[in-house]
C-alpha cells in the first residue's frame, strides 16, 4: 500500500470514528444525548483524548 493510500484510508476512518462519535440523538423526553461514548477512569486520559480528538477533527476540517 502506497503512502498516499495509506494517508487517505486514515482520513476516512478517522473521520468515521468523529462522525460516530459526534452522533446527538434525542430520547423520547426531548433530552439531547450522544450515544456512543469513550469512557476511563483517569480523569487525565479523558482529558488527553479529548486534546486529541479535537485535534483530529481540527486536521481534518483544514483537509477538506
């Protein structure tokens, strides 16, 4: 597999992964919720891949 191939088979799963993850969907009172959810127990994991994923979609969004 070619760099380039590689390069653009990670933009499209990585833009999946945010897609999914960014889903809102609505229960049957109103309340908006996103159902599908990253979980740790180390508050600083959580706030690293918070970093990350921000980053991914920040690089991506500049990507087109």
């Amino acid at each position: 597999m070619s760099l380039a191939s590689k390069a653009q088979r990670y933009d499209v799963l990585v833009k999946a992964l945010i897609e999914l993850l960014d889903t809102v969907e609505e229960t049957d009172e109103g309340r908006e919720f996103k159902p599908t959810v990253i979980r740790s127990c180390r508050s600083d994991h959580v706030t690293k891949l918070d970093q990350i994923l921000t980053q991914l979609k920040s690089t991506l969004e500049d990507n087109g």
